[in-house]
C-alpha cells in the first residue's frame, strides 16, 4: 500500500505542477478577438468596440461598452483603430484585459 500511495503521491505533483504553469500563462496566450474602436471615454474608463465573436465568453460579433482592467490602456486607441483585444469576465462584468492593434 505503501508503494501506491507514494505513487499517487507523485502523481499529483506532476499534476500540480502542470496547473501552476497553465495558470501563469500571459492574458496573451489566450486567444484575442478583433475589433474597431467606436468611442474612447476616459473619464469614465469605458471603450465602445465594434467586434467579432468573442470565443473564451461565447459572445456573438455586436457593438458594445466594455470597462478596461487599466485607465492607461485607454491612451493607446482611438475612434477608429482596429485593434486585438482580450475581454474576460471578472467579477460579473465583462472587462479588456489587453489591447493591441491589429497587424
């Protein structure tokens, strides 16, 4: 029994060991979706995007408002811009985690 248990033991860390460098992935690494800046409203930390499906929260392509992880992010775009971005849900709202402009 001993021998089991040592073994299940490595096991999991293996195991552990794997989740701990998934969890460390950059927002990068997750897939981006495209889209095009419609309005920057610094004042308020909100971006109007025109953009394409969203896979990661299974949202179809629409215009909407989103709020942005960091204010300064919001002095990178402008109306107009096409951009890659990363949107994630945090806490019940739907927030850019990264932005970038399409290549």
């Amino acid at each position: 029994m001993y021998r089991d248990c040592k073994a299940l033991l490595e096991a999991m860390k293996r195991l552990l060991a794997v989740l701990l460098l998934l969890a460390a992935l950059p927002a990068g690494a997750q897939s981006m979706s495209e889209g095009e800046v419609r309005k920057v409203d610094k004042d308020a930390g909100k971006l109007t995007l025109k953009h394409g499906p969203i896979s990661n929260l299974d949202m179809p392509p629409m215009t909407m408002v989103f709020r942005v992880k960091d204010a300064a992010m919001l002095d990178a775009v402008k109306q107009g811009d096409k951009v890659k971005f990363v949107a994630e849900n945090v806490g019940g709202q739907i927030v850019v985690t990264k932005i970038e402009p399409a290549r």
